[in-house]
C-alpha cells in the first residue's frame, strides 16, 4: 500500500536504479521508472503493483519535456527524484588517456551524467516548489572525488560537474523545502560495470584496495539513497555520501 508520494528513478531499469526503485517500492512510495530502454523499464515496473514505466531520453530536452507532460497527466505531485542513469563508454576495451579520447565519447557521457542531470532537475524543481518540497538524489562517482583504478577523463570530469551541479541548486532551492544530494559510489557490481572493463582483474584491484575487503552491490547505494529520501535526511542538502568502503575517505 502507498503513502501517496511519487518517485521517478531515471535510469531505473538497471543496475543501481534499479534497486532504488525496489527499495522505494518497499517502503510505500509509488516509483515511476525512466529509462530509455523502454521494454526493461515495462520488465522493471512488472515486478510491482505500484510501479511504472515510462520512456526518456535523458540527451533529449524535447524527450524529458514529453516525459514530464505525460508524468503530470498521470500524477498529482512530484516528491523524490532520482538520477541513476549514466554511461562510461570504452574504447578498445579500455578507457582512453586523454590524448586518445574522441570529442564524441567526452560528448556523448557529459550529455547522459551531466546535462541530462541538469536537465531532469530543471523539470523537477518547479513540480516540487508548487508540492512545497520534494527530495533529489544524483548519483555521481567516486570518479568525481579521487583517481580509481579505471577512472576516465571523460566519467571523472561528469561525475564532477555532477557535485558541482548539485550544490549549487541545492542551495538556490533549499528556501523552497527542497533536498539536493549526492551519493558516491566506487565500483558497484552492475551489469554495465561487468561489461565495461576486465571485471575479474578490475575487482581485485578494488578488493585489495577496499578496508571493506569487497566491491560495492546495488543496494548499498541505494540504501544511501534512501536515507537522503526519508525525514531523517530533512535538514541534510548540498551533501556527498561515499558508498566505497573505504576506498576514499576524504
């Protein structure tokens, strides 16, 4: 049974966002999953009767424009929003240094991390200023905090505008009784990490250095995530919360 708030998870088919779909599930809150891969978004949001999906192209300002004009006509009210959708391409099956770095890869992942993080919060906001607040988590990196063991400059310099991003608006919307957050993660074991890199060799290298002694799983951030979602975060804004396990410790 739902308490009546409504939540959109960008990037909720998979991975991350996935998980903090189901968690918002579990704790009463109506989840909206936004996924440019339409048919997992309709698989993700089949799992709950509470629960559906919708497609966005987070790139696209005419896409998330349509994607909150269909919100509006299905919801009442906005409270929490979500950025988990992201990229890190490859190329050659690495990440690039800089030198070898096309402008279409540093294109392509600032315009999915950062511009259409930008782009779903300038949509949320006014929806949450007429609800008299609401909740916004973007899930930046560890990439934007320190130097991994495959840390790109492309992912670093997203996940970095992410932070910045996030603290500005956190401020120029805090009068309204609206939250902006971050969460940090180092490697997370998710489907797209596992086919990004030598998962096995990359793993270890995070293990061995990790006093936690493991890599990080979907529900450890959503489990941050979901703290900077409830009342007990309701004086909390502009904050980092490092899921890494002791990776970074700044």
């Amino acid at each position: 049974m739902t308490d009546g708030r409504v939540a959109v998870v960008v990037g909720g088919a998979g991975g991350i966002g996935s998980a903090v779909a189901h968690k918002l599930m579990r704790l009463g809150v109506r989840v909206v999953i936004a996924d440019l891969d339409s048919a997992a978004a309709r698989q993700g949001a089949s799992t709950g009767a509470d629960m559906a999906a919708m497609r966005v192209d987070v790139t696209d300002e005419s896409s998330v424009s349509e994607f909150f004009a269909e919100f509006d006509s299905r919801y009442s009210r906005l409270d929490m929003l979500v950025n988990c959708a992201g990229v890190s391409p490859r190329i050659m099956g690495r990440r690039p240094s800089v030198d070898e770095t096309p402008l279409d890869v540093w294109q392509r992942t600032l315009a999915i991390n950062l511009t259409g993080t930008f782009l779903t919060c300038r949509a949320a906001v006014p929806r949450m200023r007429k609800n008299k607040g609401g909740r916004i988590v973007n899930i930046a990196s560890m990439a934007g905090r320190t130097i991994g063991e495959a840390t790109s400059s492309y992912y670093a310099a997203s996940k970095s505008g992410v932070l910045g991003f996030s603290r500005v608006l956190a401020a120029e919307v805090g009068r309204y009784g609206i939250t902006v957050n971050c969460v940090a993660p180092s490697r997370v074991d998710t489907a797209m990490a596992r086919t990004l890199t030598n998962t096995a060799a990359v793993d270890q290298q995070y293990v061995e250095k990790t006093p936690m002694g493991r890599i990080g799983r979907p529900e450890d951030v959503a489990a941050a995530v979901g703290y900077f979602l409830s009342e007990d975060a309701s004086f909390v804004t502009g904050a980092i919360l490092d899921v890494t396990g002791g990776y970074f410790m700044p």
